[in-house]
C-alpha cells in the first residue's frame, strides 16, 4: 500500500470518528444503533456502562477487552483508540489510584472531549495524549497491558502497530484487545471501499496474518480467539453488503516476552 494510500485511509478515519466525537452518532457499520444496547451486546455489564461518565461511551467497539486483560492494582494500562475514554476511565477503575492509563487517540475531536470528561469527573489516573498508534507517544517499556477496541484494523499499517506495542511495553506486558478479522478472503470491491474502512471492515486481515505480524514484533503467547456470536451484530452493519460472510469479532491476547 502506498504513502498515499494510508494517509487517504487515515483521513477518512479520523474524519468518520471526528464527527462521532461531535455528535454521538459517526454513521459508520460499526456505531450503528443507540451505545447502551451496543456496549451490552458486546459484553459490557449495566454496571460498567453505569460507572463512566455521560457521553464517554459512544457505541464504537466491537468486544470487551477488559474481560480479558485481568487488570491489577497499580498498573499502567495503554488505550490505543481510546476515543472519548470509555474503555480508559473502567480500567482506571480497575488500577486504581496508584495505577495510571494512557489514552492515545489520532482523532482531535476525541481528545477534546476525552480529557474534559475526565477533568469533571475526577479521573485523575488517566492521561489522554493525541497521536497514531502506529508513532506512540509513549516511552520505551513503560506500560503493564494494552487495551484496544476495534481499532486496529482501521489501521492501514497494523506490523507498525504491534512494533509500536511491543516497543512500549514491559518485559512481560500483555496485549488484550478486542478487534474485526477476516475469515475469508475480502471480495476486492469490499476491500477498496473507503467507507467500510472507516467502518471497522474493509481493513480486516485474516487470522494467520496477524499471528505472523504479531510473532514477527516479538510477541509469544498469541490467542486469537474468534467469537461467532458477534456475527448477529456484524449483520446489522452493513446488511447490503453481507459482511458477517467474511468478517468477526475477535480476541487477541499476546505477551511480550520476559527476558
């Protein structure tokens, strides 16, 4: 893919989810209905959506990833897309006052937004930095786990982005995200639509793609676990173009290694 081409992808990106930051609603595949009913779909209990502040939770994500990052007191957590924070402010719970999470967000809109609901709302262990998660803002081995919610597949340089990882976590740290992938080959005018880029699809790579990305940054312990119930949701999507065929809410899970 060339320069040009990812910087098209990014814009379309930052444009879709700018106008989500906005107004509540990014008219994309995957923000498309009301963000409670979304969110308890995707697993997230009545008593999370309750916890975070009004307007943090957009409806944007495609899983839960803090059911799989086993947070502990007084880690430093990293939220790659963390939009208006929704997925930041509950880890932060979960740290604690003694832990800290780092969200990092390409999108200006959201980091107008992101910092204010943390500022009113007393969050004072969560930081919001802009920046792209393929070039994080973040220093070498600094961060316990990562979080991300279907984010990386926006992405037009996903081997960046698990260097990138890599490179900010601890010996040790651990990925725990919940993203789309690929379980067929993309039909070409899916994958060439700008539209279902921006909508959590087109950008999708296949399982044993991203395996091999993520064995290539140096990570091991990968568990890519697909979750064939999110197809009823995807199906709601984009339903002309009959995406849950190809695509699915996964699990990625992978583990920077100690030494």
């Amino acid at each position: 893919m060339s320069v040009l081409e990812k910087d098209r992808i990014r814009q379309a990106v930052r444009e879709v989810y700018g106008r989500a930051a906005e107004t509540g609603c990014c008219g994309s595949s995957c923000c498309s209905g009301p963000a409670p009913n979304l969110s308890h779909t995707m697993g997230y209990t009545t008593e999370e959506m309750a916890a975070v502040p009004d307007g943090a939770n957009l409806g944007l994500g495609c899983g839960n990833p803090q059911a799989i990052a086993a947070l502990k007191t007084g880690e430093i957590v990293l939220d790659l897309g963390s939009g208006a924070g929704f997925d930041s402010f509950l880890a932060a719970r979960q740290v604690g006052e003694s832990g800290k999470v780092i969200g990092v967000d390409m999108t200006p809109e959201m980091l107008s937004k992101a910092p204010s609901n943390a500022a009113n709302n007393g969050y004072h262990n969560v930081e919001f930095r802009l920046g792209e998660i393929e070039n994080l803002p973040v220093a070498d081995n600094s961060v316990d786990v990562i979080l991300s919610n279907c984010v990386i597949n926006l992405s037009p340089d996903k081997s960046r982005v698990f260097v990138e990882a890599f490179r900010v976590l601890k010996p040790g740290g651990r990925l725990a995200i919940s993203d789309i992938v690929a379980t067929a080959e993309l039909p070409k005018h899916i994958r060439h639509d700008i539209a279902l880029h921006a909508g959590c699809v087109a950008g999708a790579s296949q399982i044993s793609e991203l395996e091999s990305m993520l064995r290539a940054a140096g990570f091991e312990h990968i568990q890519i676990s697909p979750k064939e119930e999110s197809k009823a949701l995807i199906r709601t999507w984009t339903p002309e173009a009959a995406v849950a065929d190809y695509i699915v809410s996964a699990t990625i899970e992978a583990v920077k290694p100690a030494r």
